[in-house]
C-alpha cells in the first residue's frame, strides 16, 4: 500500500476510534437529561441546537471543505499553507459575528414563530455555541490538511468527554438545560484554546489571499449545498416543533440519536477521507462501484441491528417515557443508511473539485421534503417526519449515483442497482417490523433472514470481512513507523 494512503487510512481509523468514546460520552448526557428534565425542557434544547446549526452553517461560507481539499495539496510546513490557514480562520471569525448580528435580528421572528418559554429563556446561548462551534469546525478542517491525525483524534474525544461530564455533574446540580449548555461552551473553548497552546502559529490574523477568489468560488457550491442540505434535515425538526410542540421534539430527536451514531463515526471520519479523496482522484469506476457497494453493505448491517434492539434501546436509555420514539428510531434508522450513501457520493464529488455538481443534487431533494413534511407530520407524526427524510434520500441516491457517474451508463446502472439490492431489503423489514407487534425474539429472527437476503443479493459478501481485517492489519503494520517519521 501506498505510504500516504496508508496514512489517510490510519487518519480515518484514529478519527473513527476517538469518535467512538465521544459519542458514548454525548449518549450519556442525552440518557441523564432525559430522565431530570422533562419533554419540554429536552426539546427545548433540541430547538436550540436547530437554531445553532443554521447559525454555525451560515458562518462556513463552505470554508471548511474547502480548507481540506487546498490544504491537503500543500506542504505542511509551508508558508503558503501557513498563508491559507490564517486567511480561512480569519473569514471564519468575521462570518460567525455576522451571522450572530443576524441571529440577533430574527429573534422576535423565532419567538414568535416557537412560542414555548423554556426555548426562549435558553435561544440566547445559540450565538456563542455557533461560534465556537464555526471555529473549531474550520481548525479541526486545518489539522485534517496539515495531516495531524493524532491531534485530531485526541481533539474530538476530548471536548466530547469534557462536556459529558461538566453537563452531566451540573445537571445533577440542578442546573437544567444550561447543563446542557454550559457543558457545550465551556469544552469547545477548552479545545480551541489547547490547539492554540499545541500550535500557535495557526492563529494569526489575515484578510488578503491571492487565491480568495478561487476559495469563494469553489466553496460557494458547497456553502449552498450544505445550506440546502441543512435545510432538508432540518426540516422535520422544524415542522415537527411547530405542529405538536418541545415535547415531541423530545421524543424524535432522543429517538435519532442511536442512528446517529452512524452518521458521528462517518462524520468523523470525514474530513480525513475528503482529504484523500482530493489527492487520490485517479480511482477508476470499478473501484468507486466496490466502494459504494461496501459502504452499503456496512450500513444495511448496521441498519438491522439497530432496527431489531430499538424496542428495548429506546426504554433502556431514555426510560418507558420514550417508548413511543421505537417506530421513529427504526425509520430513522434506514433514513441514516440512506444518508450516508448519499453523503459519500457528495463527498467524491467535491474530492474532484465538483462543487457545483454536489450542490445541484441537493436541489430536488429539498423540494421533495418540503412536500413530504408537510403532508405526512401532520398526519403521522415523528413518523411522519422520519418517512419523508426516508422518502427524500432514497430519490436523493438514485439522483447522485447519475451525477456521479455522469455519461458512464455502466457504472450508474452498478451504482444504481447495488443501492436497490440494498434498499428495498431494508424497506420491507422496516414495513413488516413496524406494522407487526411482534417480540424481541421474533424480530431477531427476521433480522437473520433479511441478512441471509442481503448476502444472496451479493449486497454483503464473505470476502468483505477479509478486506476489513486486510486493511485494519495494514493500519497495524503501517502507524507505528508513519509516527515515529512524523515525530
């Protein structure tokens, strides 16, 4: 193997590894709120960080992708790279205040719009956490260019760890939501100013780029990409909140946040595989294809575990309060799968500097679930809200492995029908698992079943296990003499 993708592999286990203790360190503080505060005080804090997301988005400018793919190119210790870290960090900076003024300006307007107290009393801290949040985004994208991966790792876990514990001891303290809060602020701060202390020459101010033109340009694409896309997830929040209040937020986002371990880990492993995507675009379709069919593979795995313990998952962590959120955990679930497929497909697209192409894909999905929001929550629910993303990313696939393929009839058609073979599986054991009450046994049964159909589908094949454990053994044999030359 290749000495740097190897080290992109190593990248992407170590952001993987140390996600894995944030994210059972951000569950913990989900499980302890949800049995001290109530449904409305929970969703209350879910509403906020809707509104933290978009401010957070807005201060991006798709800067962050962008800081990946041109950094990656440059030497580390170059002064060009040096030059074009300061001058993202900088616009950074000056966005997220912008958009805080913003914020500031449509308050009356949200208040209006959710009129619930507890959400009001607590929108105020939107503004900081969106900052810090917009900035240890664009730094953790600098660290991903300079290659540390190390820092990285140990970066994410340990801001996830600190605000796991500072929230959960003060929401013992009786502190409420601003546990929740507080616990955010206090760990991002905390993680911003130790890469100040670890690398301080990556904090330096800088408005004039000779190259600021090309970064807008190609970061624009993304920016209204990622607003669209933004807009499509959140969506359901949104409308969800306003029909049937905090208290069924509550339920739906406690209900996301087991699928949603998938979408932290590939999250994490994100800016890393970006970064090798930029500088590794010679793969060819047959290679792209196996990908694809890999990544599916892995998530409809995924998918059935998840759909088969939500039953007890739900009561477990969250206390028989929640127990309507199951049905909602299960579509959310094969919403999740879905996603990430169509994620990746974004990601190989802005990896070849398509920018544009991953922002036009995004256009019709929005508009299929802004319809489907707004026939199917109010009749359905959090399950409504839950089926139309579902309903959104499987369009959304069939949408970008054309794109993706472009002219290549071939490779869309594989892209095409290895989703299909993945898809409907999933959609059928969901139909059944939810429409029948059936036991825990049961639907374990049914889960074996449709791992069996997946497998004479060729969606998961044997020889699937032997790559991971090739490529984990790789990672072993490659890490240790790739640090030491680091060092």
């Amino acid at each position: 193997m290749e000495p740097s993708k190897a080290h992109y592999l190593s990248g992407i286990a170590l952001s993987a590894g140390a996600n894995l203790a944030g994210m059972g360190a951000s569950l913990v503080t989900i499980m302890v709120a949800a049995r001290l505060l109530s449904k409305d005080q929970l969703g209350a804090f879910f509403l906020v960080m809707v509104v933290v997301q978009f401010v957070a988005l807005f201060s991006d400018l798709g800067l962050k992708n962008t800081a990946i793919r041109v950094l990656s190119s440059l030497p580390p210790h170059s002064l060009e790279f040096a030059q074009t870290a300061h001058y993202l960090l900088t616009i950074t900076v000056a966005t997220s205040v912008v958009a805080c003024g913003i914020l500031w300006a449509v308050t009356p307007l949200l208040n209006s719009l959710w009129a619930y107290e507890s959400f009001q009393d607590h929108l105020i801290f939107a503004a900081p956490i969106a900052v810090l949040t917009a900035v240890l985004q664009i730094v953790t994208s600098i660290l991903v260019g300079g290659k540390e991966f190390k820092k990285l790792s140990t970066l994410s876990a340990g801001i996830e760890v600190l605000r796991a514990m500072l929230s959960t001891g003060t929401l013992m303290l009786g502190w409420g939501v601003n546990a929740l809060l507080w616990g955010m602020i206090i760990s991002r701060m905390v993680g911003i100013g130790a890469i100040w202390v670890v690398k301080p020459a990556l904090f330096s101010v800088s408005f004039g780029h000779p190259r600021k033109g090309e970064f807008f340009k190609f970061g624009g694409w993304l920016y209204a990409g990622s607003l669209l896309s933004a807009s499509m997830v959140r969506c359901a929040d949104a409308i969800l909140t306003t029909y049937l209040g905090t208290a069924a937020l509550a339920v739906y986002s406690a209900a996301m946040q087991v699928p949603a371990v998938l979408q932290r880990v590939f999250e994490s492993t994100r800016p890393t595989l970006l970064g090798y995507l930029a500088t590794h675009q010679e793969g060819s379709a047959r290679q792209q294809t196996e990908a694809m069919r890999m990544l599916a593979a892995g998530l409809s795995i995924a998918t059935i575990v998840i759909i088969v313990f939500s039953g007890p998952l739900m009561t477990a962590l969250y206390s028989e309060q929640y127990a309507s959120g199951t049905c909602i955990m299960q579509t959310l679930s094969v919403w999740m799968a879905f996603s990430l497929i169509n994620y990746f497909y974004s990601l190989i697209l802005v990896g070849r500097g398509q920018s544009r192409e991953a922002f036009i894909q995004t256009v019709p999905q929005l508009l299929i679930m802004l319809v489907c929001t707004s026939v199917l929550v109010p009749r359905y629910e959090g399950v409504g809200a839950a089926s139309a993303l579902v309903m959104t990313s499987f369009v959304g696939n069939l949408i970008a492995a054309k794109i993706v393929a472009g002219e290549d009839r071939e490779t869309w058609w594989a892209l095409t029908m290895n989703f299909i073979r993945a898809a409907v599986p999933l959609l059928l054991f969901l139909a059944v698992v939810s429409r029948m009450k059936l036991d825990l046994f049961s639907v374990m049964i049914l889960g074996g079943v449709m791992l069996a159909v997946l497998i004479v589908l060729k969606v998961v094949k044997i020889s699937d296990f032997a790559a991971v454990r090739l490529i984990l053994s790789r990672r072993v044999q490659h890490v240790p003499a790739r640090s030491t030359t680091s060092a």
